[in-house]
C-alpha cells in the first residue's frame, strides 16, 4: 500500500521571486541537485534514500537530510510501501521554476 508523506498544493498558483527562492537554494547543492535530476531522469517510478545514497556516493544519513531539503521546497514527494519510503521527483515544481525564470529573463530583456 502506498501513502504519500508530502504535498505541496503552492505549485498550483503562479511562482514569484519569494516562491522560487527555497527552491533555487535547495538546488544550489550539487548532491540535492544530483539527486533530484537522478530521479527526474533515471527513476521516474521512486527510489529509496540508500538507493539514492549508493548511486551518488554519499552516505545514507547525509541524503536524508539532502533529500527533506529537496522534499521541502515541493522538488519531491515521498511515498511509503511497508517499511520502505520512495522519492520521487515532482517535475511539475521544475517546470515552474524554468517558467518563472524564463519570465523573469524577457522582462529584463524587453
């Protein structure tokens, strides 16, 4: 049985400067950043934190607290299955953030 442990229902209205800057500051580290674009592009389907923690190199307990950051700023959700959690990435919050920030670039170019 799957139970979704996080939601964020803010990426449903438009992203300003305020909203895109917990966002920009949880992917100013490259192993959150690493994380999230290996789970956009590698594991649509979710994978563990220890799984996660392999493929990067990183140790287990240091992408926990990498992944709360990303799962804070709406990047990921997380999902439980018995005892096992799985984060996925949630590519629409990206998509708001390039918007935004493509938005941001024509109004200071025009």
């Amino acid at each position: 049985m799957l139970l979704l442990m996080w939601v964020r229902l803010d990426y449903l209205v438009a992203m300003d400067g305020t909203a895109a800057l917990p966002i920009l500051s949880a992917l100013a580290q490259r192993t959150r950043l690493d994380a999230y674009l290996h789970l956009r592009d590698v594991h649509p389907k979710g994978l563990s934190s220890g799984e996660i923690a392999k493929t990067l190199g990183t140790p287990a307990n240091t992408m926990s607290s990498h992944l709360l950051i990303l799962a804070r700023a709406g990047l990921i959700t997380a999902s439980r299955d018995g005892k096992t959690v799985y984060y996925h990435a949630e590519v629409g919050m990206a998509q708001r953030l390039a918007d935004f920030l493509s938005a941001a670039e024509a109004v200071r170019h025009s």
